[in-house]
C-alpha cells in the first residue's frame, strides 16, 4: 500500500517516528508521501524523505492556512525543493474558507502561484479545499490546462463536487473520514462514482484517526499503519475486494507521482 497523504515531519511523529514507520510497513504501507505544508515543514519534508530514499517521497507547497506566512522567497524555495528527487508534488496548496486562518485573498493568490509553479515544472498538484468549492473550482479550472493533474486530497464533500472534480480529470484522496459515522456516512454513497483509475487512500496522520477502528487507539492520534482499515473500508462500499483496490490505488500512485 501507498499513503499518499501523511504529515511524518508533524511534531507529534518527533519522538518515535521510526517506530511509527516500523509500524507503517509490518501493516504492509511500503510507501509514504510526506506532506509539506509551510517553507519550514516542506523542508522537513523533504529532509525526512531523503533520510530513506524510495521509501519515504515529500510534497513541497503552501497549506492556505499558512498562506500568510508566504513571502518573496517562499516560492523560489519551493522551486529548489521540487527540483530533488524526493518531491513528486507541488502542495498541499488550495482554499480554506472554513477556518480563514489566512485572509481569502491571500489564499487566492498563494494558491494560483503555486498551480503556476506546478505546471512550470510539470509537477502534480496536492489539494486541499474546505469550503471555499466554487473559487477553488475557478481557479484549478484557469490553470488546469498547463497542469499534468493532481488530487483532490481528503475528499468530504458532495456528489456535485465530487462530479466537478472528476471533471477536471483530478484524482480523489480518501481519508478515514468515511469510517466517520457522525460526518462520513455520505461518502459511502459517493466511492462508487469515483473510477478505479482516480481514486487514492490516504490517512492524513496525526489527523483523523479512523472512528470505526477495534479496539480503539489509546490514544487520538493517526498512523500510517492505519491505511489498510480505511483501505478496507473503502473496497466494502465500493464492492470490490480489498486486494483489487490496494492494487488500483498504487498503481495510480506510481502513475501520478512516480512512486513505488
């Protein structure tokens, strides 16, 4: 399995990381792409990566949260990045309207630099939007055409963002947002609109630690060794055997990303 989706330079993971990628590959997760989401934890990131070559990969990007903190330097750095083999995307980049740590302005702009920087260098995209679905939609749909692709990662949202998406041919990265039964269960019904060839599982660690996991955790935060549950859970509702759609999503993942 692949983890397209895993913050590993996160503060939490500081303490025993290696333990926790241990964990990763006894759960058979044998690649991990670790998520940049500021200059700092880009560089992280990609530190991290190169410490285990062909194992760990690393986005290099701007999380709209952080959209503030970019300055004139920030995309010459994440140009430098990009330019190592363990970046295989520009990201996590998007809109957050939800929380608006960032002014929306700001995240507008910071996210249509970095779809530029993506299709200069002819790189992936990793996307993140939370409530913010029409100028997000907009602005994907301005550069999409000079973009290779990219995915839509932790995918919540509705059947008609769902088909918006798709319509930009981007991937969908599920989360154990769908082991959710107070905030997922409308997913459950989505999965079988996504094509085999679009779709990535993902666990967003240390964040939403699948809710549906027995025994649960002790504690509440996420690891990669969780990506069979939410794998699992994802094949049951789309009606195909779980090995089947182990092989689909890492086979999308060395299309997309080069990886594995």
């Amino acid at each position: 399995m692949i983890d397209i989706g895993v913050n590993l330079a996160h503060k939490s993971f500081r303490a025993d990381l290696a333990e926790v990628i241990h964990r990763a590959h006894a759960a058979g997760v044998r690649h991990m792409i670790a998520t940049g989401t500021g200059p700092e934890e880009s560089e992280r990131a990609q530190r991290l990566a190169a410490t285990r070559p062909g194992v760990i990969y690393s986005t290099a990007g701007v999380h709209p949260h952080n959209a503030r903190r970019v300055d004139d330097e920030t995309v010459p750095l994440l140009r430098r990045l990009s330019a190592t083999p363990e970046v295989v995307a520009v990201g996590e980049c998007g809109l957050d309207y939800d929380r608006d740590f960032s002014p929306r302005d700001v995240q507008r702009r910071v996210f249509a630099a970095q779809l530029a920087l993506a299709a200069e260098l002819e790189m992936p995209v990793f996307l993140h939007e939370r409530a913010a679905h029409e100028d997000f939609v907009r602005i994907l749909r301005e550069h999409r055409e000079d973009l290779v692709g990219g995915v839509v990662h932790c995918f919540t949202g509705t059947g008609i963002e769902l088909d918006a998406y798709l319509a930009l041919d981007m991937h969908i990265g599920i989360t154990g947002w769908i082991c959710d039964e107070r905030r997922g269960t409308h997913l459950v019904s989505l999965i079988s609109r996504i094509p085999p060839d679009r779709l990535f599982v993902e666990t967003d660690a240390p964040f939403l630690i699948p809710r549906s996991i027995r025994p649960k955790p002790k504690g509440r935060r996420n690891e990669p060794m969780h990506l069979p549950h939410v794998l699992e859970a994802v094949a049951r509702v789309a009606g195909r055997p779980a090995a089947q759609v182990e092989e689909e999503t890492v086979a999308n993942a060395r299309r997309l990303f080069g990886v594995g």
